[in-house]
C-alpha cells in the first residue's frame, strides 16, 4: 500500500503575524517542484489562520490548527470550536500533543472527545501519542502507546479511523535535539499499525499514515522518512526555519 507522505510544521507559540506571512511566502516559493509524492501541512498559532489561508488559498500548503475544543460551542472562553477552524478554511488539527497534555493536563478521554469534534466538521485530526523518558527506561513504552492510542480512538468507527492521521511522538525527542534512531521509531509505527489492524483489520491499518515527531532535522530525515511505516514527520523546531523545513519536506519526497 503506497501511502502519500506529510511533513507537518507545528510551529507552537512562535512568529508575529508578519514573520508568519514571510516564513510561508519563503516555504511556498520554494515548493515549486511537483509535490505529487508528499503533502506540506502547517499548523502555524491558529488566530493567524484567516491571514494564511486566504493568502495562500491557490498553494499547496494546508493549514490547520494545534489544538481544538471539545465543545462544539458555548461560553468556554478561550477556546476554539471545530466550527470556527472549519469557518477559516482549517483542514486539520493537532490533538493530544504531549505539551498540551503536559501544561494543559489532557488526557485520552478528553483527547479522544477532540477527535469527535474535529471529524464532526471534517477536520482532519492528527492524533499525537508517545512515551516519556521514565517510560521508555523501564520498557513500558509499547504498553503506555497502545493504552493511549485504545484510549483516544475507543468510539470510533472504523470509517472515522481512517479519516485520522497519528503522530508518533516520543517525548524524550520533542525539542531536545534527541531523535529517536530510524530502528526505534520504525518498530513503534509498525506497532501501531498492526495494534490497528487488530481493532480495524490489515486492510484499513494499511491506509492510515503514521507520522513520526521529535527533533526531526534535515539530517535525520531521509533515514526515517525510509522506514516502510514511517508516512512522514510533524517538526516542531525546524518548521520554523525555511531552508530546514524546506529540506525535509525534500527528504520526503
Ligand atoms: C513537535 O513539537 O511536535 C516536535 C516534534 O518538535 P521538535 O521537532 O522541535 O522536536
């Protein structure tokens, strides 16, 4: 199953408006080569996606959101509905990313009711799980990826399963400059797929593209952008500089 490669920035809490609108200028300008065998996705701070979207309405460039309320709406201040995101052309979101469950307290409950609001707009959600150092050190890593991945995506459908993308995110990797080794995060993706063949049957398994994230440069990417289950990368730090980005996205491709 040949499925189409993503590189997703996540640009987080970074730019002023104008240095997002040059940064996505210098991004676009120079995806100018056929992108047929990858799709560039980025989720810049989501009060810029208006500016962005209508800007770059004819580019090849999706933008979304980092993070999606629950609610569809209601006097939850500060939160932003699916709604909304769909209003100003949003294609997708992150949900679950380990800093929202670190700083904000989420966890796969409350993720996993995200995923139903933004697939209730056709949002497409990138569900991000991962283990933490401790984890991983005491070997717990593929019991506490598979509880969240059970966890977030219990009520959903097989049909509303491949409608997902999942982030693979180890949580010692996220902006530390420690990249998980293309072995490591290939055995996770293929584990994932087959915890989702299991519950949704190989054939479905096999559609659904699995990111791998953390500390993903231009220098790492080739090799685990190669892994027969890696189907691209969400790329926090990188993202925010053109010529990495650029270069990574050219890894995928
Ligand atoms: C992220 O924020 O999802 C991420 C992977 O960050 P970084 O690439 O900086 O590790």
């Amino acid at each position: 199953m040949s499925r189409k490669k993503i590189i997703a920035g996540n640009w987080k809490m970074f730019k002023t408006l104008s240095e997002a609108e040059l940064l996505v200028a210098e991004i676009n300008n120079k995806l100018l080569q056929n992108l047929a065998s990858a799709e560039v996705w980025i989720a810049p701070p989501a009060l810029y996606l208006p500016t962005l979207t209508s800007q770059f309405s004819g580019s090849e460039i999706q933008f979304g959101a980092q993070d999606i309320s629950k609610h569809q709406q209601g006097a939850y201040t500060g939160e932003i509905s699916a709604m909304m995101l769909q209003s100003v052309m949003a294609k997708f979101t992150l949900v679950g990313h380990s800093e929202r469950r670190q700083y904000h307290h989420e966890d796969d409950v409350l993720i996993g009711a995200k995923i139903h609001a933004a697939l209730s707009q056709s949002i497409t959600p990138v569900y991000c799980c991962g283990e933490t150092l401790q984890e991983r050190n005491s070997n717990n890593h593929f019991v506490i990826v598979e509880q969240q991945i059970t966890t977030a995506l219990a009520n959903c459908s097989a049909e509303q399963v491949q409608q997902i993308v999942i982030a693979y995110e180890p949580v010692w990797a996220i902006g530390t400059g420690v990249t998980a080794s293309a072995e490591q995060a290939q055995e996770m993706h293929a584990f994932i797929r087959s915890i989702l063949a299991q519950k949704y049957g190989a054939s479905i398994a096999d559609t659904i593209r699995i990111l791998y994230g953390g500390s993903v440069k231009p220098n790492n990417a080739s090799e685990l952008f190669s892994q027969p289950d890696i189907d691209g990368g969400l790329i926090g730090g990188a993202s925010l500089v053109a010529a990495d980005f650029i270069a990574i996205i050219e890894s995928a491709i």
